[in-house]
C-alpha cells in the first residue's frame, strides 16, 4: 500500500488550502483514512478521518468548522480542504490508512494513530501572520 500526500504549500492567515492524498489500490473506497499534522518539537496529533464509506467524519476540536474531510473515489484520492487557516496550523501534514477493507471503528478509535497502519511521507503547510 502506498499513499502520497501532496497540495502543500505557503499560505497567508485566513487562506485556504486543499491538500490531497493519493492512494494505491482500492483503500480510497475501502478504507478508514484519516489525516494528522505534526509541527516542530511536537507530537503527531490527529486532525481529521473519514469512515471507509465516508459516511460518518471526525475532526479535532482544533479545526472543526473550518477544515473539511472528503473521498473522490473518482480520483482515488482523500481530500482535506483547509479554510481561516491560522498560524497554529503550520504542520507536516500525514495521510493514514486502516490496515482492512470496510473495517467499523468505535468513535474514539478514528482518532488515535494506532489505529492507521499505512502513512504517506507527509506534505508541509506554511501559514504566514
């Protein structure tokens, strides 16, 4: 399995950004994805992941209402459109998968890395004052 994050870049406070994540095989229609962040000297930490059906969604409190999760099974990819971004927002950006198709979670599941077993290399987001 291999997943590549991509659609990085500089942006000024209040911006947008949309980055993508591009997936081998079938995990973008099969699989629990999710998308986590980690800015220098800090932890990895949760952002955002979709159900494999991507009818149920989860984001941190962090950028809930202004960050949304999405599927284009058409382009097998796994968005994440990014709005008021700030500058706490800067971070090495992370695409994740569930190890197994069409797997169900309890809520508190989707957040926690343990539960992604396949990582892209990360895409960078700069956000300027």
């Amino acid at each position: 399995v291999q997943l590549q994050a991509f659609g990085g870049g500089l942006v000024q406070a209040g911006g947008s950004l949309r980055l993508s994540c591009a997936a081998s095989g079938h995990i973008v229609s099969s699989n629990v994805m999710g998308w986590f962040r980690q800015a220098p000297g800090k932890e990895r930490e949760f952002v955002a992941a979709s159900s494999w059906s991507g009818g149920s969604t989860y984001y941190a409190d962090s950028v809930k209402g202004r960050f949304t999760i999405s599927r284009d099974n058409a382009k097998n990819t796994l968005d994440l459109i990014m709005n008021s971004l700030k500058p706490e927002d800067a971070a090495v950006y992370y695409c994740a998968a569930d190890r197994s198709p069409r797997r169900t979670y309890t809520a508190g599941q989707y957040y926690k890395r343990g539960t992604y077993e396949y990582w892209g290399q990360g895409t960078l987001v700069t956000v300027s004052s």
